[in-house]
C-alpha cells in the first residue's frame, strides 16, 4: 500500500511539477473554496480535465497557499489494487502511513469516486469525522443521485466543460494582436471542427477521439450496466449524434434498432449520465414539457464531427451555443410547429444561426415571444458575448 500511495503522491518525496494548461475558470473559485466545509464535487464527460484541475489545485495548495505536501493525498479510486478497501479505509490507511495527527488538517483528493460503492455515505462519514477538505472527482451524473441525501447541505457541485473558444486558443498558444482580429474567425471554424477535449484540442489525433468514445460505450456502459445487446448501444450512440440539435423520439429510434422503447429509455438514460449528451426540455406547463419530445446536444462537438462529420455548421453552432449557456438552465420554444432554441431560466430568449437570418415565421415568433431579453446569435462575435 505504501508504495502505491507514494506512485499517486510524488510530492511526498519530491518537488512537485506540473505541465498541465491552467483553466482558472474553475481552479479559483475551487482554490478559493479551501477553507470552507464544503465536498467540492468535480464533475464532467470522460477526459475533460478533471484529473488535471485536481493536479493544478495540488500543486497551488503546496506552491501558493504552503500546505505541507504531506498533508495533501490524492488517490485514483479506479485503480485495480483498491479494489477490496472502502474509501474509508483508504484515508485511514494514508493518515497511518503519514503518521498525521486525528485533529491536523488534511486535502483529500479522490479521483472516480463512484467507483466505490455506497461512496455517500463513506464522505459523510469522512467529513464528520476528519478536519478535512474534500475534493472527489466523478465521469458519471449519477455522482449527484444521493439517494439517501447523505451529502444534502455538504456538496458543491463543478461541472467542468468542453474547452470554450477562449480557452481553446489558450491551450493552442495563439495569441490575436489587434491588427490581426479577423484571423478569429478562421479560428473559430477550426474550434467548431475540433471541439473542446482538452488532449484532442492539443493533438488533434482522432484515434484519441475514437477510444474516448469507445471507453464511454464499453466501461462506462455496457460494462457498467452488463449489457448483452452492444451493437444496438453503438448504434443508438450513432443515432443520438446525428440527431444532436433537433428533438429526439425514443420511440422511433426504437423501430430503427429493433428494441423496445423501455430499452431505448434506459439507453438514453445511461448516455445522459456519461454526460457525452445533453438533453432541454420543451418550455411550458408539466403536462407539455412530459408529452414533448427532449432535444438533445452532444457533450462535445468534436466527438459529433468525428461520428457524423464535419457538416451543418449551423447545428454545430447551435450546440457550441447551448455549451456555452448550459448553466443558465433552458428549455426550447415550440408554437404552431415553429421552434426557437432557447429559453433560460432568467427568460432570456435565445435563438443561433450562424450567419443565416431567420425565416419568416421564426422571425414572427422570435419578435412577438414574451422574454425579458432577446439575443440572435448569428455570429462568433455575438456567441461570445454571450
């Protein structure tokens, strides 16, 4: 065990370096949360930089804020040697080895938490027992599922998401002079084409891609849930990325593969928790957001280019859109067989086109529509403003 805490913990024995890109859109207000009680909860699809942000906080911890690296445990919880032990049992193994005192504050970084069952539980019993801050990384929605509400009170919850444009060309080291503001746009469609994954925006290896969708398919799927029909998940995948932007019937998709629409269900449910789909509801009272059908948006767009390929700029543009609003809670209009993408939460009326006008009868409803504010967004300028 020794020896595979100090594998996880170089910083025990050595200075600790990182080459990891920085996204201080998340490392702040998770630095800044350090001295709260709070389980901060990092969530978001597989390989979007969970593990790194957790990395870039440790090393701000020792660098910035002089905590005794000693005192900082982070620990995969996936690894195959864990097996057999509780997440309990792992911190109480690490406080042992270390010989650190009951009441001495410790940074408790636990990467995967669902892999360990009743992982709810175990925190709680963590945070009421230890002078700890907690910090737990998830690829699964079902992080948030508590169930019993063991951590109603205790949790914060950080979805990290797709890179956005600005930090895409951060992490691509372009750097715009003013002169030079009409590269953007060029940039731009680039970022459309490769989409935000941390390590594809760097490489743009699309084998990398490949087994990132491969992996979410068969471990966090059909192995996850023990799923006998395979092809008919691959393929209900498939489908979900063609129809990234538009309303989804399960029950046609279905007809299509020759499931039932309970399988379909499921199916569907399992994607949404791998967070590589999203899913808005229509705007309106229970009875017509429950009859209508969801619509749905890729996690990311480069993994939707990569199954469906790089075309209908306008649907890419739409789902780098409600990406970038997603925080903000919408639903989608439907009046009279006419949609407008977005509704927010704060009634902020938002419609995407990339460089294309709306047409007559969208244009109608988009004026007379009751909103607070109305925002078209039809160009690269306008998404980011948002």
């Amino acid at each position: 065990m020794e020896e595979i805490f100090y594998r996880f913990n170089p910083w025990w024995e050595e200075e600790f370096k990182i080459n990891f890109i920085d996204r201080p859109k998340y490392t702040i207000p998770l630095l800044s949360s350090i001295d709260k009680p709070s389980i901060e909860i990092i969530t978001g699809l597989r390989r979007i930089g969970k593990t790194s942000i957790m990395k870039i906080l440790i090393n701000k911890l020792i660098n910035e804020k002089n905590v005794q690296p000693n005192r900082i445990f982070f620990i995969s919880l996936d690894f195959y040697k864990l097996e057999d032990l509780s997440v309990l049992d792992i911190v109480e193994e690490y406080l042992k080895l270390q010989k650190i005192p009951f009441s001495e504050r410790i940074y408790l970084f636990l990467d995967e938490i669902t892999y360990k069952k009743d992982f709810s539980v175990q925190l709680k019993n963590i945070y009421d027992l230890y002078n700890a801050k907690i910090f737990v990384s998830s690829s699964s929605a079902s992080v948030l599922k508590d169930k019993k509400a063991y951590l109603t009170g205790r949790e914060k919850i950080t979805e990290v998401l797709p890179l956005d444009f600005d930090e895409f060309l951060n992490f691509k080291e372009i750097k715009i002079k003013k002169a030079d503001k009409h590269l953007l746009k060029a940039y731009f469609e680039d970022y459309m084409k490769i989409g935000g994954i941390p390590e594809y925006v760097l490489t743009e290896d699309i084998e990398y891609i490949k087994q990132l969708v491969d992996d979410i398919i068969y471990k966090d799927i059909i192995a996850m849930h023990n799923i006998k029909e395979k092809t008919a998940v691959r393929e209900f995948f498939f489908l979900l990325m063609e129809r990234a932007g538009k309303q989804l019937s399960l029950n046609k998709i279905s007809k299509v593969l020759g499931i039932s629409v309970d399988t379909a269900k499921r199916f569907f449910e399992y994607f949404l928790d791998t967070y590589i789909i999203y899913a808005i509801e229509r705007c309106g009272k229970l009875n017509k957001r429950l009859k209508s059908p969801k619509k749905i948006y890729a996690g990311d767009v480069g993994i939707r280019n990569m199954i469906t390929g790089f075309r209908d700029l306008g649907a890419v543009f739409e789902n780098l859109v409600f990406l970038k609003i997603k925080n903000r809670k919408s639903c989608y209009v439907l009046h009279d067989g006419i949609e407008l993408d977005f509704l927010t939460e704060d009634k902020i009326l938002i419609e995407a086109k990339y460089e294309r006008d709306l047409n007559e009868k969208q244009l109608k409803l988009f004026n007379e529509y009751p909103a607070k504010e109305k925002i078209l967004v039809d160009s690269f300028e306008k998404y980011q403003s948002l």
